[in-house]
C-alpha cells in the first residue's frame, strides 16, 4: 500500500496524533475534515491527517476555528497557495500583535504583584520584630 492510500480508523489518527476521538470529531462537526466511510466506519486519509496537524499547530498556536477554517479553505481553492500564504502572513502578524501586548500587560501586572509582594514581606518582618507585648491584637477583642 502505498503511503498516499493509507487510511486510518478514528482510533488510530487519534491516537497518532496524541488526541481524543471525540477531538476528532468535533473538528469534523466543524466541518475542518470529512472522513470517507468504509460501510459503517469512518476511515481518515493522509489528506485528513495532514489537515489535523495543520488544525492542532494552529489551535496551539492561538488562532481560531474560524481563522483555520478560512486557512485550509484557501489551501483547497488556491492551487499555487498564494492566497493561503497571504492570508497566514496577515494572521500571524495579528497573532504576533495580540501576544505581544498580552506580553506587556503581563510584565505591568508582575511588577504591580512583586511591588505588592514586597510591601507585605517588610510589614511581616516589622510586625515579627516587635515586642509580644507592643504587638496589636488583629481581632479586637471586648
């Protein structure tokens, strides 16, 4: 058999690719790949396999089912992929944007969490270093 006719059960591209069945199928649900039948089985072709790795790289990478649909649709429309190449360029620049401010925001709310962080070590260490006696009770009692 050669390798462009090998076709997989649900459970074999599953597991092959590290995932659920049912991640499979809800990625078929979605319309991202169409397994053909073998009677009552779904078998997955190299084409489905290699749409799955593009679907879960660009998951992991932050796009969403919509943007990887539009990707792989382009990839079925456009035979020299100039559209495809061009359309992933533009949303790899936006996803480059978006992290990079998620980047910023994330530095700003760590300096924010240390700075907070410093001010309640020194009041412990002051509250430790006073006398039993010079201490105030944190519950006021009657």
């Amino acid at each position: 058999m050669s390798h462009e006719s090998l076709l997989y059960t649900v459970t074999q591209l599953a597991a092959g690719l590290g995932i659920t069945v049912r991640t499979l199928h809800f990625y078929e649900s979605q319309g991202l790949i169409s397994p053909q039948r073998a009677g009552n089985t779904r078998v997955y072709t190299q084409r489905d396999r290699a749409r799955m790795i593009l679907i879960l790289r660009g998951k992991r990478l932050g796009f969403s089912i919509k943007e990887i649909k539009e990707y792989l649709e382009l990839y079925d429309i456009d035979p020299t992929h100039a559209q495809q190449t061009k359309a992933l360029l533009k949303a790899v620049q936006s996803r480059i944007h978006s992290l990079e401010e998620q980047r910023l925001a994330l530095e700003e709310t760590l300096i924010e969490l240390r700075e907070i962080e410093r001010q309640a070590t020194d009041a412990l260490k002051t509250i430790e270093t006073q006398p039993k006696a010079a201490r105030k009770p944190a519950v006021a009692t009657k």
